[in-house]
C-alpha cells in the first residue's frame, strides 16, 4: 500500500510539472502583494533570455497594496500580467508626497520587450491634491519595447501612462487610462485603439484645465495614434493635447467626445513647453451621440518665446489612411498577438477554476 501511495504522489507531482511546462504559468496568492512582488521576480530570471518562451503571471483578483513602493520592474523578457478581471484585479502604490516625480513614483516600471498586460487595474494613489505645483504619479513607466494592453485601466492624475523610450512601439486595446494634466506622455510610437481617456479634476475644486497627451516625439514617425476611443469629461474643459519638446506627434480618429462643450476651442493647447513645433491632427470626431461635429478647418498657432508656427489641425479623409496599425507597424501586428493570448488566458484561468 505503501509504495502504491509513494508512486501515485510521485504521478501528481509529474503531472503538475508537466501542467507548468505546457502553461509556463505562475500562480499568485489571491491578494497577496508579497506573492505578486515574488512571482515578478522570478518571470524577471527565469525570462532573461530575450528569445525565453512567454511566462504568465496569473493574478487572481484582489487588491495588492505595494504601499509606498515605487518602481517594481518587469525587466524579463515575453513576461505577461494576466488579471482576474479589470476592475477586480487591483495594483496599487501610494508614494509620499514629498517623492513624488515622472522617474520615481510608478507603480510598476517595464523594461522587458514583449510584455502583455491584461484585465487589471494599475492605481498611483499618491495625494494628488495635497501635493502642491505637481503630482506626477505614474501607473506605468515603459521604458521596454512592443508592450501590449487589453482591458487595462489605469487610475491616477498627472503622468498616468509615461512611454519612456525613443524608438518603442506599444499598443493598447480596450483599455481606460484616468487623469488630469500630460496623463499620457513621452516617446515613441504608441496606437490606442478603443480605449476610455477620462478626465479627473485638475484641482480639487474643479478649477483648472486638462492636457491629456503630452508627446516628446523625436526618432519615430508617428507619435501617439488615437482610434475610436471615447473622451469622458464631467468637470474641467480639456485640450488633446500640447507639445513636449522635439517634433510631438498626436493624432485622433474617430473618437466620440461625450461632453463637446467641455473641449477648449483651439481642442491643441497652443503653448509649447520646450518647442514650437507640434505635428497634432484631428479626423472625425463625433458626439455622444455619433454626430460628426469635426470642424471644416483648425488652424492653430503654436507659440513659445515669442516664436510661432501656425499648423492645420484637421487631416483630409485622404490621408487617414497613413495612420492604420499595419502602417504604423508594418513588422509587428499587436492586434492578432492579443487576440492570441487573450483566448490563451481564458483557458488557463478556465483550467485554474476560476
């Protein structure tokens, strides 16, 4: 009876080895931040190779509070966050006030090429309005290459979403990024397709104006791409977008605004921070209701130290067809690998039971 026991016990444990290898899978302990630190860390070794087989991190839901810990890195590479669900699945930091900064609050920091993040929510619950001039807080700072999202939200003020590379390419799908002021900034190439952009209060008692995108386009051709995503805005009026420094590059198609009003008229902050040049466009913007309200024309003058460079804003039907994915990424197909490994997840998280 003894030796019929050892081996079946032996059996179950080469079952669950074999289980791992075909999934290459790591399970978190529901809600347990320690765990979710410990399983980073070890996709972070186990995938150090950049040709290493996609590690999945499974992520049940729960909230896991890092508490004032800034920069978790995810510098393995093909390393995938896979969440129980987007509102149920929560990472959340809270830098002190007194730390806070563009390079030194994100909740995580990604450094790995290939890395898939899907169904949770990222949370920087620094105190903003107590934080005086700036609250830069960052959900996720990227300085990886070819990161994709699915129904990913991300939650906090100013600098939520920080691309922090000159020549990566990122896609984001489904996704709901929250903030007040350059909330979606920095380098690169970086397609958003279908996602919620909502606009929070820039201060406390509703004063104040928006940025939503701050690009500092220099060694790509595109810059931040927007298509049919929706732009909730209850209280401050907002701009799409003011220029960085460099060449920034943004362009919107079809996106529905559900309070127009709220758009400030020149919809391109006119005022440079450190250039005069910004390359924004405009393509088929529509109301709540799916009226196209787009202007015939908008012609902006860009302005900086006294320096001006007047820009049309609206881009001809012609042209809109520049911007599509496979242009944009015409080596790198984002939109089939997360269609990929979103049925991938769904299994894997069947055989787990939940």
């Amino acid at each position: 009876m003894k030796r019929h026991s050892l081996l079946w016990t032996v059996l179950l444990l080469l079952a669950a080895v074999q289980l791992h290898a075909q999934t290459n899978s790591i399970l978190v302990k529901a809600g347990d931040a320690q765990s979710l630190l410990n399983a980073i860390e070890q996709a972070n070794q186990q995938n150090a190779d950049p040709q290493a087989r996609r590690v999945f991190i499974m992520i049940p839901d729960g909230v896991y509070d890092l508490g004032e810990l800034s920069l978790t890195t995810i510098q393995g590479n093909n390393i995938a966050l896979i969440g129980q669900s987007m509102e149920g699945t929560v990472i959340v930091n809270a830098p002190k006030v007194e730390n806070e900064g563009i390079g030194k609050t994100a909740t995580l920091l990604n450094r790995g090429t290939g890395t898939y993040v899907q169904d949770l929510t990222l949370k920087n619950a620094l105190d903003y309005y107590h934080s005086g001039a700036a609250g830069r807080a960052v959900c996720w700072q990227d300085k990886g290459h070819r990161t994709i999202f699915k129904r990913v939200r991300m939650l906090s003020y100013q600098d939520t979403y920080y691309s922090h590379s000159e020549e990566c390419q990122h896609y984001l799908e489904d996704s709901e990024i929250h903030g007040t002021v350059d909330f979606i900034c920095g380098a690169g190439d970086v397609y958003f397709n279908r996602c919620l952009i909502v606009t929070e209060k820039r201060n406390a008692d509703g004063t104040g104006r928006d940025v939503i995108v701050a690009p500092r386009t220099s060694r790509t051709p595109w810059g931040y791409v927007f298509n049919e995503c929706t732009i909730r805005n209850d209280v401050s009026k907002f701009h799409y977008a003011r220029g960085w420094h460099t060449l920034p590059r943004c362009t919107w198609m079809n996106t529905r605004l559900e309070t127009p009003a709220k758009l400030e008229p020149t919809r391109f902050d006119p005022q440079g921070m450190r250039t005069v040049e910004s390359l924004f466009y405009e393509y088929h913007t529509m109301d709540a209701q799916g009226r196209d309200i787009t202007p015939a024309s908008n012609v902006v003058t860009f302005t900086l130290n006294g320096e001006t460079r007047a820009h049309e804003t609206i881009l001809p039907k012609e042209e809109v067809w520049r911007f599509g994915i496979e242009k944009i990424f015409p080596d790198w197909r984002p939109e089939k690998i997360t269609q990929k490994l979103t049925k991938q997840a769904e299994k894997m998280w069947a055989k787990a039971g939940r």
